[in-house]
C-alpha cells in the first residue's frame, strides 16, 4: 500500500517522518517542491498525480484556503479521487470538511477527516490524539495507519465532527496560554528561577496536561531564549481561535473568553511573536510590564 501525503508543514512533515519509520511506501506533495525534495521521498509533480499514484491519501493543511487549493484547483486531488481514500487531517471548521467529502464521493472516492490533538513531538512519536468522523467501514479501513500516528482514535461521528471536536480541546488549551501568562506577570517580581517556577504550577490544579511537554520551552521563554522551536506558534492559534469564533457565531453561541484571547494574542502578534512558538506567550504577558528578563535571569 501506497501512502500519499499532501502538505508538509511541521505537522505534515513529521507524520511523513513516523510513517516512514514504520515502514510505509510514501508519496509527498507540497506547494513548495523545494520542501518536498528535501524529504528525501518520492515527490509527485501535481496533487493529481498523488491521488492517482496513491492507496491512501493523508492531507495536512492550514487552512480552508489551502484545502480548497489543493483539492479543488487545477490538476487536484479531486481529479485522482475515483477509488481512493482520503483522510483529511487539517484544523477547519465542520463545513469544510463536510463540504469536501460530498465533492469527494461524487468523484468516486471515499472519505474521512481526523484533526489530532498534538503536535510535532507526539507526531514523531506516535502519541496524537485522532478525532475521527466519517462512515465506520472508511474509518476502519485508515484505522491501521491512523495508528501508526495515534495513541488513541476515537470516532466523533459522521463527517464534521471530528472539526468541531478539534476546534472544542483547542479552546481551553489556548485560553491557558494567556492565563498562564497572566498568572506568572503577579508573580515576575518575586524572582524566582523559571524552571522551578514553571514546575511548581506543572503540579497544581490549574496546571494544563501541556506543561508536561512543553515546561522546558516555557522555562527557556521566559529566562529569555530566542531559540524555543516552534511547533505550535501563534498565527496558528489565532488562526484556529477566529474559527471557534465563526462556528460559535453560526451556532448562536457566545465565547467571550475566547473572543478576549484572541485579542490578546492579535496583540502579541503585533509585537512580532506571530511565528514564535506558543510557549512564548507567558513571557509575552510578563514583559508587557517591563521585565524584559523575567524572574531575574
């Protein structure tokens, strides 16, 4: 079997790392051929000619932009649908999703998406969360190599649901970024060392799952490192904050947390962290209010 992946962003790339660990056949694409070359990998000319090469079909997009470049545009995967599976893995909204799957099965081709909680490290790993929607038997036919890059899959529902689940676990853990920042700026005058500091909330009721990963990224933040990789970084958490705005709109739901996040982050965009990894956020809010160097170091 032939795995075709489309869209090596930080995300793409690494699942093309894991699946080529496990021993996959792969096929990349990717609008910048430079980036799918350095892979090392079979590189198809057009998106076309991967879906007509390929078994299965992984893409890894950023937005709805993208997707609907790179399905519907000219020589796209759509044209190479008609037998294939395709298992769309990008953050956007429902209608989307939902969207591409009725173009796809009329093409003859069949469909499932799976947004994953997760970034690059557990990418590599095998360790994502997959949030599954689709018809059962589809899914079941991507469930071995879905996991090979999850921990644990589960099925949302019908297409659709996978995004709205995906847009939901991203809230909270974007609202703690900024509230994680806003809580260290009350204590940047007590001088104490980041590392310990970021531990000591790692192992609070407040403390978010993501400090066990990312502690030392936040710690080297906020000692004041420039060179915190960045593998979930802030143009994308604005990105996926104005969509939970747009579905909570069409809905008739109100998130003013979020809406009040995303100004702050619009914010720290403004000041240039817009590529910057999120861990920059927390030492973005102490700095605000003149530490530069927060916590004395």
């Amino acid at each position: 079997m032939r795995v075709g992946i489309v869209g090596l962003g930080k995300m793409g790339s690494a699942m093309a790392d894991r699946l080529r660990e496990t021993g996959e056949e792969l096929l990349v694409w990717n609008r910048s051929q430079a980036k799918a070359h350095a892979t090392g990998l079979p590189v198809a000319h057009t998106p076309r000619q991967l879906a007509l090469d390929s078994d299965i079909v992984i893409s890894s997009l950023f937005d709805e932009h993208a997707l609907a470049d790179v399905y519907r545009g000219e020589a796209g995967l759509i044209e190479g649908a008609r037998g294939k599976l395709f298992v769309e893995m990008s953050t956007v909204r429902p209608e989307a999703q939902r969207s591409l799957a009725e173009t796809i099965v009329e093409a003859g081709g069949a469909f499932i998406e799976c947004p994953v909680g997760g970034t690059t490290g557990p990418a590599r790993s095998g360790q994502l969360l997959g949030l599954a929607g689709g018809a059962p038997a589809d899914i079941e036919r991507a469930r071995p190599l879905l996991d090979k890059l999850c921990r644990r899959v589960e099925h949302m529902g019908p297409v659709g649901s996978g995004a709205l689940a995906k847009l939901a676990i991203n809230l909270p853990l974007l609202v703690f970024w900024q509230s994680f920042g806003e809580a260290l700026s009350l204590m940047s005058d007590l001088g104490k060392d980041p590392e310990w500091l970021v531990q000591l909330f790692s192992e609070t009721a407040g403390g978010a799952n993501v400090l066990k990963v990312k502690a030392p990224a936040v710690a080297a933040a906020l000692a004041g490192s420039e060179d915190v990789e960045a593998t979930f970084d802030v143009e994308a958490m604005r990105k996926d904050l104005r969509m939970m705005l747009d579905e909570a709109r069409a809905r008739h739901l109100a998130l003013p947390v979020a809406r009040q996040t995303l100004w702050a982050f619009d914010q720290a965009s403004g000041a240039g962290l817009g590529e910057r990894d999120c861990a920059y956020i927390p030492a973005y809010q102490v700095s605000r209010h003149g530490r530069t160097a927060p916590f004395g170091h």
